[in-house]
C-alpha cells in the first residue's frame, strides 16, 4: 500500500483505506444522502442532533444519512466499534483534536508573512506529532478489524515515507533555529526598540531568594517557544527580528515554500470518518452510565427472523436520562411466518414508545452501529418505513384521511421484501368501520409485500387476522388500570376491557350509573 504525499494526494488515493467505508460507492452514496423521511417520527432526528453537537465541524450528518446494503459492510464497521476499547479511542480522540487545531491554524487568513508562516509551522509540527502518536499507538494495540489494520500498515508507510521525514527533520530543524532567536525589547517614551540580546547579569536567580517567603505555589517559567500573535503591533516588531535573525526566518520561508500543503488527504479523511464512531460512542456512554445496555447486533440479509431483548427508545432514553428518571425496556421478536407486530391497548401506555424503538433498532443496526438492547438477532432491512399519525391543519389542501392514503401509496410502490414499515394510528381520523376496512385492505398490501413490521392501532381486529400477525398489548397495573406500566407484552387484543375496568374504578360504569340512575 502506497501512502501519499506530505505534499499531496498519490495516484493511489482512489483506492485508500477507509475505516468507516467497506466499499467506494458506499462513501459516494453517503455524501450525497438527505435525511431519510422516517427520522422525524422516529425521532432519530433528535437522536442525531444530539450526536454531532460537540462535532459540528466534521459534517457527521451525512454518514448517519446513508445506511448499508451489505452484510459484510456492516460487520466493517462492527469490528472497529470492537476494536476501540479505551486505549484506542483515547489515541483516535487525541488524533482528532489535534487535527481539529491544525485546521484552525491553517484556516486563519492572515495578512503579514511571519504570521502566516508561523501558524503553518504551528500546524505542521501538530500534525507530526498526532500522525506519530497515532501510528505508534495502532503498532502497540495490534487491532483485529480489518479497517483499522489497513490503516495502521498505512500510516506505518507513510510515518517511514521520504515525504513524511522531510516534513518532520525540516521542522525539527525551524524549530530550532527559531527557538535560538534572542533579541532585547526596549519600551519607553512611546516607542519600541528592539535589538540583539544584549550581555548582562542574570537576575532570576537572586529575585526568586529575594520573594521566596512569599512563595505559595512552584515558580512558573513565562517563557514560551516562538509563536505570533496576530496583532498588528506584535507583527511589526516580528518584522524586526526577522532582520536581526535572517537565517532562522528564512528557514521558516523555506519550510512554507516546501511543505505547502503538507496535510495527507487520506488522513484528513481519517479525521472525519473516526469521528463517526467516536461520536456515537460518547452518545452510549449516558447509557452505560444508567445501567441500560447496547450490544452489537447479529445481522443477516437473508430472512425475516427478529429477536432483540431490552429494547428501548434511544431518544426518550436520553431524555429521561438526563432527568434521571426511569427507563422501561421491552423484548421484540418474529419468529416462522411472523411479519407484523400488532400493538393495542390504553393510550399513554407506551405503545408509541415501543413503535419508535422498533424502527430505530433496524435503522441503527443497517448503520454498523451498536444497538440499544441487551441482544439482537436483526434482519439488515433496505429501508425503514414510517407512517405516524398527524394532526389536521386547516392550511392544508387535503384531508388527514386522503394524505395518509397518498403517503401509504408512495410507500407500497416502493418497499420491498427487506423493508421494514412502522405505523402509528393510522386511519383514526375516520369511523370505526371505515377504520376497518382500510386497515384489513392495507394489511394484505402489506403481506403481499412480505414486510416486517410494527402497527399500533385501536383496531383490534388487526391483531388477529392470521399467523403472520401477532398480538402485542401496552399492560396496566392489575391492581390499578389507571396506572400504565409501559410494558408491552405478547398477548390477545382485550379491546374495551381497559375503558370498562377504569369506569369500574371511578363507580361510572353501565352497572353503576343505571343503579344510581334507578334509584
């Protein structure tokens, strides 16, 4: 494997190591994915906003856009996940904040010459170190994944590299002769002098017996390596030195004329894909912190079967997290000619919750990632598909009814065999029977396709169709059906039961009110 040069891209940069990327035309669709349509009912919007907001500089987003079609892609990134335990994500995070410095140092647009060039030197001696530290610690941590020991042959060359030593012993040299420069500063009657140091007494010594009774910490040492503040006044007074100490300057012109550009574009591209893994790692670790488990998934493309213990909503988890309150897990699973999870039972008991997670599960694991669960056994789905009840607005042309149908059209004429769909009250603007009969017409659709998926409706009729249909219902409390668990469990629809225990409780219910109506 060919590194690149310090000075710019090789003829082999089309075919460099990606750690995030298993295939080339995985990175293209990435770049140029939109927000897929079904993070806004999912939720994962949030999920997302919440997982680049300390990285904003790296344009995440679009990496989390695009989810993988392919088993081994997948299992690509799921062995770095493995592999950066806290050794090596401590050497990726230290990796990438010095990048994030010599970006803002070779951003900066600065005007007078010495300035410019000393924050190029700056950068320059930033990035030799990361790029060291970084090569040393992938030498020591032997990684198993195939991403990260691609890169450490390849940072291994490129460390050894003719172009990478010169721009690391050029530096090495500027910098000392720049840390040689001497020169004294005279301030008064408004003006600057400068001039070379001059020989004198070194007074440190005897001022530091003088106020050594009144020391209450170690002396500290003000002295600092050359660098430039980009005032003017202080570039004026560079401009004198630099006549003083031509040699040491002109090494420094030398440098910039030599090394420019110096950044290596396989790993400027490094920079930004470790940060993918990195950022999604410090979103799990407020999970971690609570006791709530996440696992690496066991994916086929091939299938149907789906089994995942302790799911939660990663984005109500967040929240709640924050909050310290309580966090309700559930266990999904489809097993034999089961496709669909039919999901009933009181309002506010979760049932929402259970359809979010569900869909963020398969989405979340089609990205490489770690899920929220303590295991899974996953389908790797093409497209995960939403279609959440919505409030009418008077501003709207059509009817909540009509745009739920248009939507769900959209949808069937697309989905296929591996597609997942999530819906959430669909049809509840219209009558009951109409509700019916639209959801039965749309649940054949659904298993023509031979879709997976979850459906919470009021519609219990659903539940019960045939054997690829099954039964889930949001519990109460037994002893109190006001009181919702938010615990969704495998059993059969119980319609109207909760409505009539809950009248039962508060004495309204037919019984009650026609005994006291008779009375």
């Amino acid at each position: 494997m060919t590194p690149t040069s310090a000075a710019g891209p090789s003829a082999d940069a089309a075919a460099a190591p990606s750690i995030l990327f298993l295939h080339p035309a995985d990175r293209a669709a990435a770049e140029a994915a939109s927000e897929p349509d079904c993070f806004s009912d999912l939720n994962l919007d949030q999920v997302m906003a919440a997982i680049t907001a300390s990285r904003q500089d790296a344009d995440l987003r679009a990496f989390f856009h695009a989810p993988l079609d392919d088993v081994d892609a997948v299992r690509y990134r799921q062995e770095v996940f493995r592999d950066l335990r806290p050794e090596a994500r401590a050497a990726f995070s230290a990796f990438c904040a010095a990048m994030r410095g010599v970006r803002g140092l070779l951003a900066e647009r600065l005007d007078h010459r010495y300035q410019r060039e000393s924050w190029f030197f700056e950068a320059a001696e930033t990035y030799v170190r990361a790029v060291r530290a970084l090569a040393d610690a992938l030498g020591r941590l032997e990684p198993e994944s195939r991403a990260l020991r691609r890169l450490r042959d390849y940072l291994a060359d490129y460390v050894a590299s003719d172009a990478f030593r010169s721009l690391a012993d050029d530096g090495s040299a500027v910098r000392t002769a720049l840390n040689a420069v001497r020169y004294n500063l005279r301030i008064g009657n408004g003006r600057v002098t400068v001039g070379q140091e001059a020989p004198g007494p070194d007074y440190t010594v005897e001022i530091e017996a003088l106020f050594a009774r009144f020391r209450r910490q170690p002396a500290r040492d003000d002295r600092q390596a050359f660098s430039v503040d980009p005032d003017l006044s202080h570039a004026r007074i560079l401009d004198r030195i630099a006549r003083l100490h031509p040699e040491a300057f002109g090494a420094l012109d030398a440098f910039m004329a030599r090394h420019r550009p110096f950044l290596d574009p396989i790993l400027a591209s490094l920079d930004r894909e470790v940060q993918f893994y990195l950022a999604y790692l410090d979103f799990l670790d407020r999970f971690a912190e609570r006791g709530l488990p996440t696992c690496e998934p066991r994916v086929s493309r091939d299938g149907h079967e789906l089994q995942a213990r302790e799911v939660y909503d990663v984005a109500l988890a967040s929240r709640l997290s924050a909050e310290g309150r309580p966090i309700v897990t559930n266990d999904v699973a489809l097993t034999g000619p089961e496709r669909i999870l039919v999901v009933t039972g009181p309002n506010q008991g979760g049932k929402t919750t259970f359809a979010r997670a569900f869909g963020q599960l398969l989405y979340l694991a089609s990205l490489g990632c770690p899920v929220p669960a303590a295991d899974a056994q996953l389908p790797l789905c093409d497209r995960v598909f939403t279609q959440f009840g919505r409030e009418e607005r008077l501003d709207e042309q059509r009817s909540r009814l009509e745009d739920e149908l248009l939507r769900l059209r959209s949808i069937l004429e697309v989905a296929t065999s591996r597609s997942a769909l999530v819906l959430n009250e669909v049809f509840s603007s219209t009558t009951l029977a109409d509700a019916v009969s639209l959801s039965l017409d749309l649940l054949a659709r659904i298993e023509a396709l031979d879709l997976i998926g979850v459906w919470v409706t009021f519609v219990d009729e659903l539940a019960r169709v045939d054997d690829r249909t099954v039964s889930l219902v949001s519990n109460v409390r037994p002893d109190d059906p006001s009181i919702r668990t938010f615990k969704i469990t495998r059993r059969a629809a119980e319609g109207r039961a909760y409505a009539a225990s809950i009248a039962a409780k508060y004495g309204v219910s037919y019984e009650r009110l026609r005994d006291r109506l008779s009375s």
